[in-house]
C-alpha cells in the first residue's frame, strides 16, 4: 500500500480547522453563507488552456450542459501552483447526444480580481470577456476597474477563463451574473466535477481560498465547519488498473473507500466535528491521509 498525508490539522478546534499540506482548498459562498461549501479546485495533469479545449468557438472540458452556466477554479497538478478561474455559458453543438443551447445572453461582472492575473482565454473575442473600467450593460454597475463579460452566443458555448490566481494569499472574487436569455441554471464544479454545487442565478457569489499563512501581516481566512471535499490522484505505472483509495479522516468517524482507475482523480468529502483528545485531556493534532 501507499500512504500519502494530504492535509495536518494545525488548531485542532471546531469549527476553526486550519489544515496545512499540499491541499488546496476554497470557499464558494453566496449571500449570508448560502450554498456555502469548502472544496478543491478542479485537478488534471494538463495545462489550463488545454483542459478548456477551445475550437468550433467553443469550450470542452466535458462539464457543459445546455441552457447552464458554470464556473469552476482549475489546478494543473504537474504546476500546483498555478491557478486558473473558468466561467462558460452553453454547450457546443453536438457535445453530448440529445443536448442542443440555442440563442442565449450573459453579462458578468467580477470584482476583487488581484494583481498578476491575466486573461488566461477567451470565448470568443476581446469584446466579450476583458478588463475594463465602464458600466457593464444591463443592472450589472460597478465604479472602477473590473472583469467585465458581454456574450451572446447561439448553439455553442460563451466565457473564458483567467490564469495567475495567488494559491497561498488572501484574496476574494465578486462574481455577478445576468442571465438575460437561455440560460436557467448555473453551478460551481470543484474536484473530479461529479457532484457540482447549485448556484442560486439572482444572488452574486464569493469565492476566497483557505489561506493557512499569514501574508504581509494580513490575517488569513479560517476554514470553515460543514462538508469538506479532499481529492488525490496516482498517476504511476498502473494505467487503467482499478484502485482502491481510502481516505482515513483522522477522527472517530469511518474511513471512506473510492473506487478510481489511475489517472483519475479520487475524491471524498467528510464533516469533521470536535477535537481529538489525547489521555491528559490535551488537544491531538489530525492528519488526513489517503492509503491506495
């Protein structure tokens, strides 16, 4: 067997888990904590731009659903700290058997975009998806320098994608969206992008990582109770053998067994409640470890 730590439990205390390892995690939120969930990035062994598959105008990641808006952070597992954030409308024409977009309308607006981040991809061209310091159309209105989207599009996909995000430092998106014509539903994916979280389309949403370090004497965000997803891969010489990944949470709770061929990512999502305590009464620190 091959045991891997993914995260240590630093605080020891709930709901103030503070996990510190080569997970990276995020919080997707809305207003007052609604859908509020913590989760990885989505995780490939492929370059960004190359996981958004762009032609026949068209994104191609195998997330796209018809009359749906999706958003997601992307992580290249070969570059982990390189950090990309993907937003796409539609679906191309023949994607999937059965599933056709149709003529449709978004405007987006993304606030609190830091520094060195630049425009990773665009779907379709510059006029659609780009910096700018002016009103976006419709009720979308912000003063000052922003992420602006302007797509229209008809049985293909709209959107594009940012690269550069800071892994490790404090900073949080405003994500507005208006969806003026076909589209009805609009979902974050994270991890292997099988259990998408459901976005309420009328209410922006706010994206932050969890941040274990402090930066130039800024605090950083704690975790946050509830679900937590955890991910991992094997990427060796046992291609398309099937493994058996078990996540060992570190508390009294089971362990959790998935079932993934190499190569494919492996995910588990658990609730941790309570400190573990030792026979003095002192507070013992958890690891989260995965045995494949």
């Amino acid at each position: 067997a091959v045991e891997r730590v993914l995260a240590d439990e630093k605080v020891g205390t709930c709901p103030m888990l503070d996990f510190v390892g080569d997970v990276r995690q995020f919080v997707v939120e809305q207003e007052n904590g609604k859908n509020r969930r913590t989760v990885p990035a989505v995780e490939r062994t492929v370059a960004a731009n190359d996981f958004y598959d762009y032609y026949s105008w068209s994104s191609h990641t195998g997330f796209e659903e018809q009359q749906t808006s999706i958003m997601f952070l992307y992580r290249d597992l070969n570059h982990p700290d390189e950090l990309s954030f993907f937003w796409i409308h539609g679906i191309d024409e023949g994607a999937k058997p059965g599933q056709s977009q149709g003529s449709a309308r978004v405007n987006g607006l993304i606030t609190g975009v830091p520094s060195g981040t630049k425009i990773a991809q665009r779907d379709d061209d510059s006029g659609e998806w780009d910096w700018t310091s002016s009103t976006t159309p419709g009720v979308l209105t912000h003063k000052g320098p922003h992420l602006g989207g302007k797509w229209t599009f008809d049985q293909n996909t709209d959107g594009g994608a940012v690269s550069g995000l800071p892994v490790d430092k404090n900073w949080e998106l405003k994500i507005e969206a208006e969806f003026i014509k076909g589209i009805n539903k609009w979902f974050f994916y994270f991890g292997d992008g099988s259990a998408p979280q459901q976005l309420d389309p009328k209410e922006p949403v706010y994206l932050h990582p969890v941040v274990t370090t402090v930066d130039l004497g800024v605090a950083p965000y704690p975790d946050v109770a509830g679900p937590q997803t955890f991910c991992t891969l094997v990427t060796s010489d046992v291609k398309d053998k099937e493994l058996a990944y078990t996540f060992k949470w570190g508390d009294e709770m089971p362990d959790t067994v998935v079932n993934k061929k190499a190569g494919e990512l492996a995910c588990a999502e658990h609730v941790f409640c309570g400190p573990v305590s030792d026979s003095c009464g002192g507070t013992v620190p958890r690891q989260v470890r995965v045995v494949v």
